[in-house]
C-alpha cells in the first residue's frame, strides 16, 4: 500500500537517494523498487535508540515515518533527521516536524499519499511494484507440479488474524463447484498457514489441485498469482500481493473495514455483510461467542463466492 507513495516521492525527488527503513521480514517486498536504493532492515525487537544510532551519520535531510507508532517517530527524532513528516497520531506530534492531521476517511493509500499532499490523486496499477519470479521460473515449477495454467484459480486460505479466517470447509466447497473453465487451483500461503491448506486440499475432490503453501518464496508466490485467472483470498497479505500483480481478486473480507485497508478497483470484488452490527472490526479474534462467533464470515457463502468467480472474464 506504500507503492503509490514510494512512486510519487520519487517523481517529486528524481535527484534524491531514497532509501527504506524497515522490518526484514518484508525488506523483500521492496527490492527492485524504481527510485528505491538501500534498503535498512530493523533487527526484531530493536529499539528506537538502537535504529537512532544506526541511522544517524548517514546523512539524511527528510525522514517519512508511514507507520502510526510512537516509536517509528521516535527513532527519526533521536537519529537527528532535520525534517520528520508524519500524521499526528499516538501522542507523536512533538517529534515531528511536520505533523499532518490523519484523516481516516481515506484508504491508507491515500494517507500515505497525504504525507506528500498527494491524497487526491488517481491511483494506477502502474503505481504498485511487487518482486516477481520470471515467467521460466514460474512454468517450471507448475510443470513440476503438473499443473496446467490456461485457467488457474489462486487460493490463499490463510490470515494472521484468525477472525480474518474463511473456513477450509467452503474454500473446499468453492473449488470442487469450479465449472468448466478452470483447469485446476493451487494453493499458496506462508508456513503458518500450511494448517489451513493442507485442510482444504484433503477436502477437494473434483478439481486437480496443487498445495504449494509455505514452499514458495515471496517472488514466486507473486509470479505464480500473476499467471492465475484469479484469486480466491481471505483479508491477507498475499490479497495484496494479487492485487500489486493485477490478478483478479475475490476477497472474503468478514470483519475487515474495505474502506482503509482493502484493494480496489475493477478487479476487485470484495464480499462482505455489513449488517452484521460488529462491522467492521479490528480484533484479530473474534470477541462474540457460541453461534455468533465469526458471523461475519458465516454469512459469506460458497454459492456467493462462486458467483464472483464467474463474473470473471
């Protein structure tokens, strides 16, 4: 979601280094990006005086702190970054030295774009940037699997947040519902999310699928959803993955609030009730307990989901 960001400030400063301060867990998504040149990973657990001191010495004159903590503002003041752009949010304005009210109406596109004083702007696919296996790489490994990728449905059962977790049961139920035009689906996720599909694939019977979660890179997970006619996902970083290649998407959302964080566009349909009175919701768990437990997911059903499917060209 910081992809139009990054584009904009480059365009904005084609004669500045840009570099990326970081996680290391998704130092990946950034390699390659135009305009982006070191990439400075945060080790877990660090402190903001231990990134101060890192970061301070380099020379930097403009730091833009996109996180919303207290402590991604923090690290900027003590690493002596002259000018701090950031939103006044979590009691942070002081360290800032220009603290922009949040507005959160706006996609958080558009709030990073607002750092720039660009939230207005059109968003493109252009704008977004994710690293992708080549297209050799990609066949090879869909032969290997004997798959075949004329028509191929992506499938990401996966989430971190368990309330953001359609059931196994009704991916199944999707996938062995295909109707001719599918050639087959492949499952993809992180190895946290093995459970979920290895749950799914044992359940499908009428489909020829192929379970690749958790053996796959970042790259490869994003070249693989670029040849896919689709993707099937719950609210999941690999949604966003999809939607940085430009593969369809079909996102059972639940609790999730489209407005903020969902993809957008045309190729996107987002399924969702929001006559369930706890939506949307930012729990990673779902507080209701007994038969209302996940009813925001409940609702979402395979017939419902099948029906986006094939509004797929």
């Amino acid at each position: 979601m910081a992809g139009p960001f990054l584009k904009t400030l480059a365009a904005q400063e084609p004669a500045a280094a840009m570099d990326i301060l970081c996680r290391s867990s998704i130092a990946e998504v950034f390699r390659g990006f135009p305009g982006v040149g070191e990439i400075v990973t945060l080790a877990a657990g660090e402190s903001p005086w231990a990134t101060a001191r890192r970061v301070r010495g380099r020379g930097y004159r403009t730091g833009y702190v996109l996180p919303p903590s207290f402590s991604a503002a923090l690290s900027m003041r003590l690493a002596g970054i002259p000018v701090r752009i950031g939103h006044a949010v979590d009691f942070r304005g002081f360290l800032l030295t220009q603290a922009i009210p949040l507005d959160e109406r706006f996609h958080y596109t558009r709030r990073y774009l607002d750092l720039l004083r660009e939230a207005g702007r059109d968003i493109n696919p252009g704008d977004f940037h994710f690293p992708r296996a080549n297209a050799a790489e990609v066949a090879q490994v869909l032969s290997e699997n004997g798959v075949n990728p004329t028509r191929l449905l992506a499938v990401a059962p996966g989430s971190r947040a368990t309330a953001r977790r359609w059931f196994p049961e009704r991916f199944a139920e999707v996938i062995n519902g295909l109707d001719a035009r599918w050639t087959g689906a492949v499952l993809l996720g992180s190895p946290e999310d093995k459970p979920q599909a290895d749950r799914v694939a044992a359940l499908v019977r009428k489909t020829a699928i192929v379970n690749l979660c958790g053996k796959t890179s970042l790259a490869l997970a994003a070249g693989i959803l670029e040849r896919c006619a689709a993707l099937l996902t719950n609210e999941s970083g690999l949604m966003h993955v999809g939607w940085a290649v430009g593969t369809p998407l079909v996102v059972a959302a639940g609790p999730s609030d489209p407005q903020a964080t969902s993809p957008f566009g045309p190729r996107v349909q987002i399924l969702q009730h929001r006559e369930v009175p706890c939506v949307p919701c930012i729990r990673n768990d779902c507080y209701r307990a007994g038969s209302s437990n996940q009813e925001c997911l409940k609702r979402i059903t395979p017939i419902e989901v099948l029906d986006a499917l094939r509004e797929i060209p």
